[in-house]
C-alpha cells in the first residue's frame, strides 16, 4: 500500500528518461526493438536478479537526489527495500530477523520505477553501445 502511494504521488510524476522502454507508459518491447530493426547484429541482455541487485543504499541515495530530507529518503527506501528474514522461535514466540542487508524487491509496484531511474547511467552506455 505504502509503495503503491509512492509510485503515484512520488515517482510517477517524474518525467520518464528517452531511453527506458520497460515499465513506462506508452513504451513497451516494440518500441524498444524499433530502433534496431533492419541492424546486422542485436544483442539482446536480460540481467539476472536486476532488482535485488539494487541497494537500499541506492535507493535511499536516489530519494536524497530527488531533493528529499535525510529522514524522509531514508523512511521511503525502507519502504521500498525488503531483506531476506529468517524465522527464528524465542520463549515460545516466533520472530522475523533481518538476514543481510535490505534490497529492491521484484513484485513491489515501486521498484520498476526506482530501478529506471537508479540504472539511467547504464541505459545510457547501452545505448551508446548500440550505436555504435
């Protein structure tokens, strides 16, 4: 609920950067693919473990960039990052603990939003990569 509220009044009010196709309104696997038709050679990459790959600390860092307090940026990236929890039986009572450190979870209606905008940089030298 809480990152459904941040993708609508945060994250998609943002202007949306030319290169990012996946998770935009309007753009999809076609509009991506239309600028290679006709090239002698694609490559096409699918990034194993892409969201988990992100950080809380580059998400958190990406609010802070967004001109957000220290607070808020670091209460809106724990909202959006999860941890892997172990279950763990103490008196009878059973706890979740954080097992490692906090990431972008797949799933959430945020992350693909946050993961264009974190991986811009790396869209762009794709990009260029292409043309080339």
């Amino acid at each position: 609920m809480f990152q459904q509220w941040i993708l609508d009044n945060i994250l998609n009010r943002l202007p949306v950067e030319d290169v990012a196709h996946g998770f935009v309104s309007g753009k999809s696997i076609v509009t991506n693919a239309a600028p290679h038709l006709g090239k002698a050679v694609i490559i096409n990459i699918d990034l194993k473990d892409f969201f988990p790959s992100i950080s809380y600390k580059r998400v958190k860092g990406l609010f802070s960039k967004l001109g957000y307090s220290e607070q808020l940026s670091t209460i809106f990236a724990l909202i959006c990052t999860q941890a892997h929890t172990e279950e763990v039986l103490i008196d009878g009572l059973t706890y979740f603990v954080q097992k490692g450190e906090r990431f972008l979870p797949q799933g959430s209606p945020a992350s693909p939003a946050i993961s264009n905008m974190i991986s811009y940089k790396l869209d762009k030298r794709l990009q260029g990569l292409a043309k080339n």
